[in-house]
C-alpha cells in the first residue's frame, strides 16, 4: 500500500530534507537596512519631500524664468499704490511680493538652494573633520588624544550660536578671513557651522574607536602587519558608517537652523541673495499687515527642518541591530 509519506521519505533517504522548495539566499546589510525603512511611511514621505525640495531647488533658474519674475528683480508697481506697502498672493505672484515688490516665491525657492548648499557642504565638511579627529584620538591615545579631547572640550564649552555669531561676524566685513581665503557670506557661514560642529561627531568617533580597537580584527590586521592608517582607514571605518550615517541626517537640520539664525541677525547670506533667515527677518516688522512674506519662508524652513528630522529617526531605526 502507496502512501504519501512516501516521497518526503525518498527525498530524506537521498540526503535532502522533506519539503524545500528552494535554496536559502542571504542578505546584504543594505538590503536588511531598506526592509527595515521602508516599513516607516513617515520617513519615506520625509525621504519624498526631500528629494522634491531638492529637485524644486535645482530647478529654480528654470522655474522662475518661466514665470518671469527673477528673485532679484523689483516690480514697484506691485506695491500698494496708497501706502507702498507689499501686496499678497496673485496670480501672477503666487506668495504675494515683498516691501520692494520682489517675488517671494522665487525668493524662497533661491532660498531653498542657499540652506540645502549650506546644510550638505557643511555637514559633509564637519562630519570629515570630525571623523578623522575621532578616529585619531581613539586609536593613538596618549598625547594626540589628550590634545583633540582638550580641544573639543574647549570648543563645546562656548554657546553654539554665540560662537557661530562671532566667527561669522568677524570674517563678514571686508575682505573676509584668512586674508580673503573666506569671503563674506555663503563660504563664512560655511565655515562658522563647521567650526562648531565637528566636536559633536568627533567625540563619537573617538567613543566607538576605543572600542573597536581592542577587536579582534584588529589584532588580526595587526598580526598581518597593517600599519596604523590601513587599519583605520580599511578596518574601523566601515564599522563606523552607522553612526556617521545617523549623526550626519541629525545634524542637517541643525545646520538649516544655524544658518537661518545668523541670516536672521544679519551675519549670514549677503542681501539681495535669497536666504529664509534673512526673509524672516525682513519680514518681522510688517508681520501684521504682510503675513505671506513672514508664512511662506518660515513654513519652508519648518517643513525642510521636519523632514530632515524624520528622515533621520527612520534612518537610526532602520539601522538599529535590535530593530525586529
């Protein structure tokens, strides 16, 4: 009599267990990474929103010459013919125009390319900087530790704007800093955040390098007689793209915001350039009687700032060992 245990019990007796359907494939560290993130909706709309901003950002000479009104450009006819004062949205000035008669839709669409030029060029320059100290001070120890902790400490010691606000107040003048190497404007307020930013990555790095260096992969690179920046560069650094990657989308925003801060007190971007910082504080006197010249740039600077901070605490969830 025939059953059908039969072929499971064939199949068992040559070695191959009951019921596989199929070999097991592994997974790469991106790909757990992207099932983890792509379950979080709330980043991926923040990682959507970005990427628009983006592409809205590096459009903006060809948006605003087809509605033809460059962000510099005046129209004074504009302005209320009784009182001169700015008037709102239109159809043909979609966000209304300011107390000179200028777009401010194509303000803050300029605008959106000076805070993501500032945010990406000063996070990348801090986090580098701050990644090489880290990892300097962690796996040489003794004097090159001893220096770049009592450096950072110092450093963090000041208020982060009041510090910002006298960097950037003494080289936006002139002919700038560093005999003219930094010119008043985007490349001051460059400098300025990576100034006070790159203690915070650093004393990371310093952190989880203390740690991986007593590894034994480390020893092993050792024993195969790798020298110090082979092992730094090739073994510790890929086990540090977690971390750098989570701090680097955290800080972002904070930089959007240092750099509209110091626009807003006016060491920032040099008028006329766009800067949402700088629309702001234009805009504080007349809040009143010109509502859209305060609402448009401060709602692009919140929902930007938002969407950085979303975009990174699914970032941190998705690479979380632990995440389920």
């Amino acid at each position: 009599m025939t059953t059908t245990a039969e072929p499971a019990f064939e199949a068992w007796s040559e070695g191959a267990p009951p019921h596989v359907g199929g070999s097991i494939a592994g997974k790469t560290p991106f790909q757990l990474f992207w099932e983890r993130f792509r379950e979080d909706r709330v980043a991926l709309a923040a990682l959507g929103f970005i990427v628009l901003e983006i592409a809205l950002a590096l459009l903006a000479p060809w948006i605003v010459k087809l509605l033809g009104h460059p962000p510099n450009a005046q129209y004074p006819e504009t302005l209320d013919p009784t009182y001169g004062t700015p008037t709102g949205p239109s159809r043909d000035f979609l966000f209304g125009v300011d107390t000179v008669g200028r777009d401010v839709f194509a303000r803050v669409l300029y605008g959106a390319r000076v805070s993501l030029q500032v945010a990406l060029v000063a996070t990348a320059l801090s986090v580098g900087l701050g990644v090489v100290a880290g990892m300097l001070a962690g796996f040489h120890r003794g004097a090159t530790d001893t220096v770049i902790s009592r450096v950072i400490d110092v450093t963090l010691a000041f208020p982060i704007l009041l510090l910002a606000l006298g960097i950037a107040s003494s080289c936006s003048l002139g002919n700038g800093c560093a005999g003219g190497l930094i010119k008043p404007g985007l490349s001051t307020v460059i400098v300025a955040i990576v100034v006070v930013n790159w203690t915070y990555i650093g004393r990371i790095i310093r952190g989880q390098v203390l740690s991986l260096r007593e590894k034994e992969f480390v020893e092993a690179a050792r024993a195969a007689g790798a020298g110090s920046t082979t092992i730094m560069f090739r073994e510790l650094l890929p086990n540090l793209v977690a971390p750098i990657v989570v701090y680097s989308t955290l800080v972002i925003p904070q930089n959007i915001l240092l750099e509209a801060a110091l626009s807003y007190l006016g060491v920032g971007i040099n008028p006329p350039q766009a800067s949402w910082g700088e629309m702001l504080a234009e805009a504080t006197p007349i809040f009143a009687t010109a509502w859209w010249f305060f609402l448009f740039p401060g709602l692009a600077l919140l929902l930007t700032v938002l969407a950085f901070n979303l975009l990174g605490d699914g970032i941190r969830d998705a690479l979380d060992p632990k995440a389920a």
